[in-house]
C-alpha cells in the first residue's frame, strides 16, 4: 500500500530560541553584597504542510530583573531581593477545511510579576532564629499574595 500524504501533514518545522543572561556583582564593604541580573529569552515557531500553507506559528518572550542583597552586623545576617518579570506568548494554529485555511485556536497573553522579600537570621551560640517574608503580584490573575515565615533551632551537641 503507498501512503499519501494529507493535506494537513506536517512538512517543515522550525524553532528558535535565544537566552541570555547579565550579572552585576558589587561588594561595596566585605559585610555587604549586592547582585542584579537581568535575563530574557525568546523563540519563535512555525510549522508548515506539504503544500505550504501555515499549520501552527507562534513566539515567545521573557524578560527577568532580579537584585539580591545579603549582609552581615554581628551576629545577625540580612538578606533582601525585588524581582520582576515580563512575559508575552502568541500563537496560532490552522488547518486545511474544504479546500480553504481555517483558524482553529489562536492566543495572546501578556503578564508579568513583581516579588520582594527580606529575611533576618540571629544566631546566639547553638540557637538560631529566622523571620522573613515575601510578597508577590500577578498581574495576568489580579492577585496579591504575603508570605510570612519563621524558623528557630537548636544544636545539640
């Protein structure tokens, strides 16, 4: 039996993608350290049939910002850090439907979020406590979230 192909049969296909990454480090005293990223990616697809019309295509692209902080007073460490990040995707997928290009699905999403959060850590000889939090926003649901913790622990020796 010969196969045949149909007119919705993937041909070619193609996907590309980037990603790259910047780092600052700063240490401004030796109990002081600061770090910044910044990062993003991108890729693009597309997918075609045996005939050339367009089945799927579609990208996306993210983009993070991110500073870190830490430090130490005594006994006592600190540690802060702000985040945010850009997201956007589309696409589309068609098919072939009596003779004619038909759209099947087809998005566009564009969010982001935003974080911070801080956290103390006091040592006092084998005992060490922790408190922290940290909030985020998502824009893509509309929500605010706080998230408080804290540890203590004991070594025993």
């Amino acid at each position: 039996m010969l196969f045949r192909s149909g007119v919705n049969d993937l041909r070619t296909a193609f996907n590309d993608a980037a990603i790259g990454v910047v780092t600052l480090r700063l240490a401004p005293s030796a109990r002081v350290a600061l770090v910044t990223r910044l990062s993003g990616a991108v890729q693009q697809f597309r997918n075609t049939s045996r005939d050339g019309g367009l089945l799927d295509d579609g990208g996306a692209r993210d983009l993070v910002w991110r500073t870190d902080g830490s430090g130490t007073v005594a006994a006592t460490a600190w540690h802060a850090s702000v985040e945010a990040r850009d997201l956007r995707a589309d696409g589309r997928q068609q098919r072939i439907a009596s003779g004619r290009p038909q759209d099947r699905a087809a998005f566009v999403s564009d969010s982001g979020t935003a974080g911070v959060e801080a956290d103390v850590t006091r040592r006092w000889g084998r005992t060490v406590a922790a408190v922290g939090a940290r909030a985020d926003q998502w824009t893509l649901v509309h929500r605010t979230a706080l998230s408080p913790w804290g540890t203590l622990s004991r070594t025993w020796r």
